[in-house]
C-alpha cells in the first residue's frame, strides 16, 4: 500500500465517515456479538451441522431473477473484464449455487449452517442497515418432516440459551392454502396472492390486507372466508379440530392437517414445550418458494417482528443443479435478537473488555521483571494486557476503569524487594500485597475460574 | 425473496459456478479455517487485544489515493444513490477511517485485530485470490518500541502454537535507508526509491533490483553500495557492529543502531527465542507509509514467501482525524498459513467432521425413543447427527463413513427389549452392546474426552 503524498500535509484533518446505513463495531459490541454467535454455533454443531461459506461476489447470472421485486436492492457492478456481478443478498440463493457446484462431495442428508454479512441496497432507517449479519440453518435432501421438527428444535434450544423465555414459535403448512384455494373455489394459481397479502398482515392491518386482496381479484364474500382463519382460536389440537370441520369434503383437506399433526407431534418427540409452539393458520411468510411448513418465531415484548423465518423448500435448492432437491430450514435474525439483548441487558456478563489484568509498567528498572510476570500470566491463559503507553501511574488507571479491567498488577521497587505485587481489585477497590509465585492462583481464584 | 417462475422449468439445470478467483469454504476447510482462526484470536486476547470490525464497502473518498498503483485493483462502483464506493481493500485504510470516527470512544493505547475478508480485483492464480481473510494486529497511540516488541513476541507465540518451528522473523528499521542516503550522499528523498526497489529482491532478483535503481537514478558506484547492505552476515550483534563501523561519523547512525539493538533487547525481555530472530539490513517492505521498525516471517520450507509482514508506521493512522497518532502492527498471512498447513499435514486432528456420533434413524415404532436418546447425547455436549435420510441402514453406515463421523448407535427392537444400544466403533470397526443409561460415558471415552 502506498499513500498519496502530494496535497497531504501531515495533521491536516479529512472529514471522513463510514458508509451510511453500515456499522463499525467497537471491542464492547464484539463481545456481545460473539457471545450471542458462540451460542449459536454451539447448538448448531451440538445438532450435527456443519458451517460453510461462500463468496460476497456471485455472478449476475446467479442472482438475477431469483429475488423479485426484490432485485432492485441487490448491490450490481461490473468488474474491471466488464462481467455483471453482485453482492450476496441473502444465504439461499448462494446456498443453491453450493450446492449445484459440489454435489458430488457433499453428504446426503447434507445439514449445513452459514453465519456471514449480506448487502442490499435499502434506504437505511432505524433497525434496517446496508449491511448485516445472516445466520442460516438448512437441511438437504430430506423429505422426512423430522427435518422440519428438528430446525425448530434447534431454534428452540438457541432461544432458551440466550436466555429467552417470552417467545412463540408460530407453525403453520403452506398447504393450509391449497385447502383454502379448494374451500373459496378459485383458481389454484391465486395461492400465492392469498400468502403474499396475508403475509403483509402485520404492517398493513385487515383494513390492507382486504384492499389487496380486493385488487387481486378476491370477492367480499371470499375476502371475509380467508380471514375466518384469523378466527379459529384456541389451543393447537382444538385449532386443527375446528378446520378439520371447516375444511369437511375438501380432497385437499387430509394432506394440510396431517402434516400439522405430524410437525406436533415429532415435537413432542424432541420435548419441545408446547406451551412454545403456537400454530396459527394465518401464517403465511409471502415468498413464493415455500411448499410445507413455515414458522416464524416472534417475542411477546417487545415488539420488533419476527427473531425467525423459515419453512420447507423443495423446488429451489436445485434450480441450479437440475435436480429435485427437498430442504428446509431457517433464519435467524441475528441482528434483531442482538438489538432486543441490548434493550433487555440479557448478556451474562457486564464486562465491556477482554481484558482481565492490567500489568502496570513504571520503572524501567524493573522493565525486565514485569515482562517476564506478565508472560507468565499469558502462559496461564489469563488475558492480561501490558501497559505500553505513558508511565504515569494514574494514566494507567484511569485507562483500566475506563476500559472496565477488573484487576491491576504493580511492581515497585518496593514490592519487588520482597518478591511480592500489588493487586489492585479495580470493582470493589481494594489493594492488596501478593506474592509474586502465589500471584497465578489468587488471580485465578479472583476471576472465579 | 421471490423466484421468477417465467421460462424456469422444474429439474431444468443451469449452468453456474462462483466467480472465478474465490472461493466456496466445504465443512472440511471450515474446520481448518477455524482452528487456525481460533489459536490466532486466542493468542491476540491473551495479550490484551480486542476484536473489531469495519463495513465491506468504505466510501471511495476513505479509499482513494491510499494504495498508490494498487487502486486499480479496488471493486469499485456506485451506488443506487449514485455514491462512489469501493469495497474493503485492506483493514489498515479502514482503521484509520475507524480511529478517526470514534476517537473519544478509544483507549489508548488502543489494541485491537481485525480478521475479516478484503477483496481484490486482481488476476487470479494458484494462490492468489480476489477474495482472502486478512488478519491484523495493531497497537495504536504508542511510540514505545515495547509495542513493536509485543507484535513480535505476539506473531512468534502463534506460530509456535500452530506447529511451525521452521520460521525466520526477519526485522529490520526503516532508519536505516535514511543512514543510506546520508552514506550515499544521494538526495533524502531517494529514501523512498531504495526501499521500493529492494522490496522487490525476492521476485526481480540482484539484476532486476539494481536496474530499477539505475532507472530511478542511482549511479554504479550507489547500487554496489546498496548491496553491500546483503553481505553483511553473522550473528545479529555481529551484523550490528559491521553496520556501526560503515557508517561511522554519519549523523542519522546513532538513532537506527539504537532501535535495533532496543527492539532485540526488548524482544529478549519477552523471551523470544533469538535463533527466529534474523536483523536483515536488506529488509524493506515496499510501502512508503513505515516509519520505524519492519518485520516479516518466513518459512525455510517451503518456499511461499513471507507469511506476516508489518512494522511501525506513524504518520498513517492520524490522517483523517487530524493528528499525530503513531502505530505499529503486522499482518498475518492466514491463507499462506492454511495452505502450508494443508500441504505439510499440520493439524492436530485429521477428522473431517465436527460430528461425533452418528444416531441411526430405523424402526419407526422406535422414533420416540432414539429421538429422545438422541437429546440426551445433545444435552452433555456430545455433538451428534440424527439420521433423517432414508431408513436403511446399509445407507447409513456409508453416510457416517463418508463424513469420518466415527461412532454410531443403533436402537433396533431387540436393543430396546435389554434396555441397550448398539454402539459401532467405525475407526476400529468394532461394534458392542451398550446399556443405554451407561452410553454417555462410555462415549465419553471412547472420544478421550
């Protein structure tokens, strides 16, 4: 790398920011944010799947057409031999391409997970940024709706070890709409158009809902059935009860309750609280390609939207490959759940560092000594951080309160004298004199390790 | 995310593949990644350094006129907002746009690394990649050579930790082509041209190196002084007192002796083995922006060129924020590590898998139970796959044998009678009948936990 000189006078300042609608984490977001994906990943590999990555860059030919209205959010350039490209928008489409490129080395049932950043070229506003964190969890090539109970159970597990109790995992099978297509007698193609506008419940009411359906086509009369399902109340087996009469004589009508009772009850069989688990018939997730079941998991506060979203897909993974791939799977809103631990101070720590010792450098007589201690800490595995700036005793204070470092080691003249430290407790203020050969256990026993 | 029906037939296969010059990331490279990134993140928190990370995409006025003839190779493009941007190109540009952006919030010193992907518009080639990890270490607000010494004893302790013993740190100051100039009565200006040229002794070789000094202006009799800097050998004490006898008189001598002799003292205070220490007077590192001392790490074998590179550089940092910020740090060349660990079979596992046990899926009447013995494993931590494929078992003994995932229970009729497991050892091919409240710790050994 080599900087420009000319026009560059040394201390002259540039007005620079970054990028808008993009974050720079600091050390103290880092720490929560790795804490939050540590928990992930740990659940995931405890379940058997396995991570993978893929490149920001896909060719156009990858991405064009796959996202809808979408596609015009997408972050397209060429590159210096004028080939069309783009940056990763979700972990689907990328995980289509994988999959079509490696299919001979990959195992069947092929359980993968995939933690990377995506772009997309939104307006940034409060909670929506240009760039974020997508945590995907999918299993392919297996039809088997255990496949279906089993993500579930992992998100699941995820949220109680993050310490969330307050959620439901909303269930519901798209073939709920097929049955619905058959009920309202309209043509089997205007599914989608009753998953797309339900989907939009949330931000748009019944009031707009209503209005797109009725711009879609859909009668008053068809308009007031479709939303009977808001109606259906009750527990999940009283829930399917009532549409099981509702849905009397339809051919369609086995298939869709089957597979709900199938999904509850392998639930059952991975001891998932029922009381977690909500199947609401008006769940939709608008996109086009989902065939089985959907889920989307939301918190009763506060209210942010969904912290998941996934379902079964069995006609996308093999777009590419030319194969008749099933899959399901889900995504996990990392960024939302982070938000909403922030709010709620849900972290198990309230540390802002990494640190856990600050070694005070004073006397450069004693330079030699205090590396060497230091070194030994390091040795014992205790993250301990060398002073390297000014030997201004108070500076070196100062700078370990404001980074939050628990505990502070001197060594004076004095100190080293009778082979001993000083052990400044930075939390509930107390100094102490250690011998220098018990200093490894006392700091250990201080850390609570 | 909604997929364009129009003209795409179900099974019709389309010709894809990534983007030539990156790279897809199996479970099996993961694996390795992983761990290399895991000891390299372990060390730098051991040493007190926190983890942050900067955007993808940088404004171009952040990236423009900081890589000299490399900015060629920046994506850059813009924005649907019709703003010039560029991707990451490296962390050092962007920790300088960080610094400045979050001044008041950073202690200092402020010791963080940073291991994310930049990406480069370069011709790819074995080895070369548009896309790659960089992973930095910097200490940013000290002068102390204390600091260069840390980064050293840093960089060593990792590649000690990831198996390497074969490695030279050469380091070298960039005081020392100042003393040059001044030995060669050239212009003080010319400082700059040497270190170019020589930076590029490794690709071009003797003859190529002087005819780029010829070019840029040096006589015969300045070139053969050059390269006297090359015959001087020894010890690292012994190269330092030649170097003081050739430039004895010379006004700029003192200050370059006296930072080598400091950084070797220090690096002894840090017990760093002297025999990977190399003082190499021919050491340039090309860039203009380094101001002090300069390292880079090589492996005997094999030959891959340098595997970290750094060194201080004190006028960088403080360019967008308007002051004068000295810095020292090094890179390390995750992807020439990995590769050099691949080739020489440097991990200390050879699993291909994070999967411990395999739970075979056979007898549906059975489903309850092998699912619930299957949470149990999960619950103690033993990583383990439920098999949600077809139910043959034949199927999947080859689906664990595939993966390497080395142990496998079986709960079969008979099993379940006798409150047992068949439990298949598929490393030694070994296969026993377990009581099933008896298999967690009887895994638990077998997998020398």
């Amino acid at each position: 790398m080599k900087i420009k000189k000319s026009g560059e006078k040394e201390g002259m300042s540039v007005k620079v920011s970054a990028y808008k609608g993009m974050r720079d984490f600091l050390p103290e977001d880092m720490l929560k944010r790795n804490f939050v994906i540590s928990i992930i990943k740990e659940v995931f590999e405890n379940y058997g799947f396995e991570p993978i990555e893929t490149p920001a860059i896909e060719l156009w030919s990858v991405l064009s057409g796959k996202y809808g209205d979408e596609e015009k959010l997408l972050y397209k350039f060429k590159d210096r031999g004028e080939r069309e490209v783009g940056l990763r928008y979700d972990l689907t489409v990328p995980l289509a391409r994988f999959v079509a490129n490696h299919l001979q080395k990959l195992p069947r049932p092929f359980k993968r997970y995939q933690i990377q950043p995506v772009w997309r070229a939104d307006k940034p506003q409060k909670g929506r940024f240009r760039e974020f964190y997508q945590c995907d969890i999918d299993i392919i090539g297996v039809n088997s709706l255990l496949a279906d109970a089993e993500i579930l159970k992992i998100l699941y597990t995820i949220l109680k070890k993050l310490g969330f109790d307050n959620f439901i995992i909303n269930i519901n099978s798209r073939k709920i709409f097929k049955t619905l297509v058959e009920y309202l007698q309209v043509d089997e193609k205007k599914e989608f158009l009753i998953a797309r506008a339900i989907d939009k419940y949330d931000k748009l009411g019944e009031k707009g809902v209503k209005e797109q359906l009725e711009k879609t086509g859909f009668s008053e009369n068809e308009r007031g059935k479709i939303f009977t399902l808001l109606e259906i109340t009750g527990t999940n087996s009283e829930k399917i009860s009532k549409l099981n009469k509702i849905f009397e004589g339809l051919s369609t009508r086995e298939p869709f309750i089957q597979e709900i009772q199938e999904i509850l009850k392998y639930l059952e069989y991975f001891s998932v609280d029922e009381k977690y688990i909500n199947f609401n018939p008006f769940l939709a997730r608008g996109l086009d390609y989902y065939t089985g079941i959907i889920s989307e998991t939301t918190l009763t506060t506060p209210k942010i939207g969904s912290i998941t979203g996934g379902g079964r897909y069995d006609n996308l993974i093999g777009i590419f490959s030319g194969q008749n791939i099933p899959a399901t799977g889900s995504s996990i809103g990392l960024e939302r759940i982070i938000t909403v631990m922030d709010e709620l101070n849900m972290y198990p720590f309230d540390k802002k560092t990494v640190v856990q010792v600050l070694f005070a450098v004073q006397d450069e007589k004693l330079l030699k000594k205090t590396i060497s201690l230091t070194e030994e800490l390091r040795k014992e595995g205790i993250k301990t951080d060398l002073y390297l700036g000014k030997k201004d005793l108070r500076k070196q204070i100062t700078y370990a309160l404001n980074k939050g470092i628990p505990l502070m080691l001197i060594l004076g003249e004095e100190e080293n004298k009778k082979g001993e430290l000083t052990l400044k407790n930075l939390i509930n203020r107390e100094q102490t004199r250690v011998k220098q050969d018990k200093i490894i256990n006392h700091i250990r026993e201080l850390l609570h390790e």
